[in-house]
C-alpha cells in the first residue's frame, strides 16, 4: 500500500513571550497508508491537537514547527507556499473539529456552505450542481435532503457533526483527520457516527487519522494506535496489542482508565499525579514521576526505542506479563 502521510521527526515549539519556547511535540514520527486508520491517544495536553493542525497548516503563531518533515501522498506540505497549501487543504486532506457549533458559519445555511467550498477550490460555481453534491453528501451521512437549507442552530448536535463530516469528504480527500469529533455528544450518538465515519472509509476509500483520549473507542475503529505523552509517541502497535499486551506503563495506565464494554469487569485504576508540566522537562524518562515501575536508570537516560513484531515503545522496564498481569 502506498503511503498518504509520512510524518518525520517533527517538533513544534510554542514561543514564550520572554523568546523562550515550549515544546508540544518532540520529534515524532509516523505514517499512515492508504485505506489505513490509525488512533492517537493520550491525555489532554500531549500534543494531539498540534499535531492536526501542523498536519492541515493551521498552527498559528505563537506555535511553529521548528523541525522535521510531513509528506501528504508523496509531497512536502511544510515547503508549500500557502496559496498552494490552502488548494491542499480539503482536497487532499481535511479535518473534522472538535465542536461542530463553531465550525459552521451560524448565519448561512448547509446550501450556501457547501456551495462556498466547491467555488473556492473550482470546482463548480453552478448552484445547482453544488446543491446536488451536496444533498448526495448529505445522504451519505443519514441527513435528509430537506435539511439543506436548514442553518446550524437548526439542527441537532449529531445532526451538525454530521454535516461537518460532509463538509469534509467533499472534495474526496485521501486523509481525514478527526480531532475529538465527538466529544460533546453522547455514547450512543457518539458510536453511530463514529461508525457511519468508518463505513463511508471502507466505502470511499480514504484514510483516517482519529484523535481522542478515549482509547476505548480507538480499539473499536482502528488499525493502529499510537499513545502519546508529553509530546512524545511513547508506544505504537496494532489495536490487539495495545488492548492485550501494552509494553508501556502510560499505555497501560490509559486502559485501565476506562471500564470494560465487553467481557470481565475489571478494576479501574487510572494513572497517578498530572501530566507533565512541558516548561520543565526531567532528566531521563517523561512519565518517570507517575511510574510505578521506575528505576535508577529512568532518571538518568531517555529511553531508546524498542521494536516489537507489531509496532515499538520508549520504555527501560517494560511490563512482563508473565509475572505482573497474570
């Protein structure tokens, strides 16, 4: 399979105000293929959302990548100037934010929207044919035709997401990137868009990146899950292993956060202390201070990576099944 997105060693740094920065993401590397779905975990604050956004070129200042390199299906997007970059966006790749309320404009209606996007990237200034596309779109995700001059406030939660999920698939991109798509919505709402999401994947083609801390989610709709701490993947497996058999503690912690759905109940015991404070980085190992396995050598020296028969991890003492979690 081809690659859609390659991320290498990327780093995006947040200027202080006294010329100082803050790292939100430390090098990270990555890549997704096509028709391949991969999760990206950890808590808030680790650098999920800068990374989406670094993806689209939407970072804004005081935020700037300061290394690195992201290829989207073959081509350098960081080297871009931004008229080509804007061409780029929705076309190629495109994203699905957070809260659809303040995503769509509140004083234009579905119509005129989509209408906005297919005249801007040329692709059509006939309204007719824009209302058509649209309304196919708009099936897709289960709104009926007559919703299309309805605006926002008209319509529900769920109902918004999913023209903001139409929105997104309007030029066929070959990457959707969906940052927390669903979190103002309930779980049964939440889980039937997610899954509509994943269906018109199989369908259309494309390839998602899925953001959220909810893991639970991630190992129902994913190929691949990546955990990330302190602006750090700190471990990288396909779903089976990250759900059986994580090798690191913070991605163990993060599934015991969250109860059972199917099979045994088991006991919630969560992760102690907070997430890291990025404007004082230790010595060693990031999650060295919330660890219950730590040792000398975790505040001495950063972990190396360590590669596994499905994926690899940052860890000195990775969990043993054997004598821990039997």
């Amino acid at each position: 399979m081809n690659e859609v997105l390659k991320v290498e060693d990327l780093c995006v740094d947040y200027i202080t105000e006294n010329g100082g920065y803050v790292r939100a993401v430390d090098h990270v590397s990555f890549i997704i293929k096509e028709g391949q779905s991969l999760g990206l975990a950890g808590e808030s604050g680790c650098g999920k959302s800068t990374i989406a956004y670094s993806l689209m070129g939407l970072h804004r200042p005081p935020a700037l990548i300061s290394n690195g390199r992201i290829f989207l299906n073959g081509r350098d997007i960081l080297s871009l100037p931004q008229k080509e970059l804007r061409a780029v966006r929705w076309s190629e790749v495109s994203m699905v934010f957070q809260s659809a309320m303040n995503c769509l404009n509140p004083v234009v209606t579905l119509e005129k929207q989509f209408f906005e996007i297919y005249k801007y990237h040329h692709i059509t200034k006939n309204r007719a044919e824009a209302r058509e596309r649209a309304i196919k779109l708009l099936n897709l995700v289960g709104i009926p035709a007559e919703r299309i001059t309805d605006y926002p406030h008209q319509l529900s939660g769920g109902m918004r997401q999913r023209a903001i999920i139409a929105m997104a698939l309007a030029l066929n991109p070959k990457l959707l990137i969906l940052d927390e798509p669903t979190t103002a919505l309930d779980t049964v709402v939440q889980r039937e868009i997610l899954k509509q999401i994943f269906d018109l994947k199989n369908q259309l083609g494309f390839s998602i990146l899925f953001i959220t801390h909810d893991i639970s989610l991630m190992m129902e709709f994913c190929d691949e899950v990546a955990i990330m701490y302190a602006g750090k993947i700190v471990e990288q497996a396909d779903c089976k292993t990250i759900l059986h058999r994580p090798n690191h503690p913070y991605t163990y912690g993060l599934k015991q956060s969250f109860p059972s759905l199917r099979g045994e109940i088991h006991y919630m015991e969560g992760i102690p202390g907070v997430p890291l404070d990025l404007k004082h980085i230790p010595q060693g190992c990031r999650f060295q201070a919330r660890c219950n396995k730590i040792t000398c050598i975790c505040k001495e020296k950063e972990p190396v990576r360590s590669n596994t028969d499905s994926g690899f991890y940052f860890c000195h003492n990775p969990l043993k099944y054997e004598e821990e979690q039997k």
